[in-house]
C-alpha cells in the first residue's frame, strides 16, 4: 500500500482534475458551510445590502418594481459570490474550460443542426413589435433575471440525463476495470495491489459516491456543458446585433417602443433597446440549444463518451483513495 505522502499526492491529483470534493478535508469543509445556521448566516449578510440597494433606488426615483429587482440581483450577486467560493467552482471550471476546449469539434454539429431552424423561427421573432415593446420594457435587473429562469430550466432539463449518466459510469469501476482507469495516476500501483487481494477488491467494489461527491461530477458536468452551449448563445447574439444594426432602423425602433433608441456609450453603435432584444433571444436560443443536446441521441453519445473516461477515472481514484485512508487509519490504530 502507499504512504501518507501518495494521498497527499492524491489529494493534489482531485484539486487538478476538477474534483475538490473527493478530498476529505474539502468534502467537511462544504458539508460545514451547508449547515443550516450558516445558510441562514449568510442569507442575513445578502439581504442587509440588497435592503440598502433598494431603499436608495426607491429614493432615486425609480419604481417599486425596479428597486425590489435590483435588491434581489445585489443579494444574489452575493451569494454566488460566496457559493462560487466555498463550492470551489474555479477549480471545477478550469478543468471544465479545458475539457470544453479540447471538445469544440462538439459544438460544430450541433449548431449545423440546432442553428438553422432555430434561427429561421427566431428571426421572425426579432421582427415582431411585440418583442421589442416586452424587452425595452425590462429595466436590466428583470432582464437578467429572465435569463436567470431560462438558465434555471436549463439546469432542470440536464440535470436527470447527467444523474442517470454518473449512475451507470460508477456501477462499472470494478476489478480490471479499477485498474485501467487509475493507470497514471498516484494510485495506478495501489489499484493493482487492491485487484491482487480479493476481499479488498471485493471492499472497494462496495464503495459508492457520497451526494456531494455526485455533486462535483454533476457540477463537471453542467459547467463543460455551459460553456457549450454558451458559445452558441453568443453566436446567435452577435448574430443579432449585426442583423439589428444593419435592417431595425432608428425610426422603426421608435414607431415599436414608442420613444427614440437609447444609446449607451459615445459611439452609438448599439441602442439599449436592441442589446435588451438580442439578450432576451439569445437566452432563449440557450435554452433550446439545451433542449436539443438532450434529445439528440448522436450528440449526448459524443459528449458522454468523450467525458466517460474522465468520470470513470475520478470514480475509480476516489475508490482506492478511499481504500487506502482505511488502510493507514488502521495502520496507525495497530
């Protein structure tokens, strides 16, 4: 078995590889900041400014609305603040930035795909005077927090497929498979010695992923796929920045919202009005390109099996990691 300087080695593996929860150190340190009266803790700390925001927006003279909204975007700003840094999601999203990057031949056929119907049916929404009266409307808290929702439902469309995903990918680490999948890795000479001995093969067989550790490949997950689907937002953004430019005329856009663009900035590029529309359009193009990665079978079987091997290797680490705590706690004990 190794030694306490290989789990050191281990741990520092899990902090690279976007898994910060495998360690033990971190997996307490997140069950501690979960606990109820730190919650409510940190829920008092957000709503202390997000009360202070709104009451000078009211006093400022903007409406109720428009207030409470920028209340609520200044407490959450906050608390994502402090989520992304206890939850560690710099760490998870470096790997994943990478993992995204190495995997962009991904994003070309789905947009092929995804984009053209897509693009045909929200085009003639961007035309539409309805659309533009709703967006111009939103002051930009409610806007963003019309992304927010799409983002949400986002999350709830992918969350099972990634659940059943995790599943299946831990039920197989076990014997030669164990093996395969820590191979170069700190524990590559510990699978084998494990695999040699049937009742610790047959132990480690056993070990299953706590929630939070579910938790981290799930969050793996929905960040690699963000970052995905992110930069097919952006494509349809600037798609309609540039078409907007060029055929939304400045007086059509004041027969539409019934006031002259607004522009933000000297140069006058691009109204408020057509940033709200092309944000709103965009979120939703998001929100259906999620759709589409779901349903589409030759997609999800890409992806998945780009990233199995990566899923299989945490599992199969974490296992022996695991296994080997044991092995020294009881070392020590002895």
């Amino acid at each position: 078995m190794l030694t306490t300087n290989d789990i050191a080695k281990c741990e520092s593996w899990f902090d690279d590889h976007g898994l910060p929860y495998f360690v033990e150190s971190g997996h307490e340190t997140i069950q501690r900041a979960l606990a109820p009266r730190v919650i409510g803790l940190w829920a008092l700390i957000a709503l202390i400014p997000a009360v202070v925001v709104t009451v000078v927006t009211l006093n400022l003279g903007a409406a109720a609305g428009a207030a409470v909204a920028m209340g609520l975007v200044v407490a959450a700003a906050i608390a994502l603040g402090r989520a992304i840094r206890v939850f560690r999601v710099g760490r998870i999203g470096r790997w994943a930035l990478a993992h995204a990057w190495e995997n962009r031949s991904l994003i070309g056929p789905l947009a092929t795909r995804a984009l053209p119907f897509l693009l045909l049916f929200i085009t003639f929404l961007f035309i539409n005077t309805e659309v533009w009266q709703v967006s111009a409307a939103l002051p930009p808290p409610l806007l963003w927090a019309c992304v927010g929702i799409f983002a949400l439902l986002a999350v709830a469309f992918l969350a099972p497929s990634f659940a059943s995903e995790i599943e299946c990918v831990g039920v197989e680490v076990e014997g030669e498979q164990l093996v395969a999948t820590c191979k170069g890795t700190p524990v590559a000479s510990a699978a084998r010695e494990i695999l040699a001995e049937p009742h610790l093969a047959t132990e480690v067989a056993g070990i299953r992923l706590p929630k939070l550790q579910r938790r981290n490949l799930m969050l793996m997950l929905f960040i690699a796929q963000a970052i995905q689907m992110l930069s097919l937002v952006v494509i349809v953004f600037g798609f309609f920045v540039v078409f907007g430019s060029i055929a939304i005329r400045p007086s059509v856009i004041t027969t539409w919202v019934g006031a002259p663009p607004h522009y933000t900035g000297p140069l006058h590029l691009i109204s408020d009005e057509l940033f709200s529309v092309a944000v709103f359009l965009s979120a939703f193009a998001g929100l259906y390109f999620t759709v589409q990665a779901v349903i589409d079978q030759n997609y999800r079987r890409e992806f998945f099996s780009r990233i199995q091997d990566d899923l299989q290797r945490a599992i199969g680490v974490r296992k022996v990691y695991v296994a080997l705590r044991a092995h020294l706690a009881t070392t020590r004990a002895d």
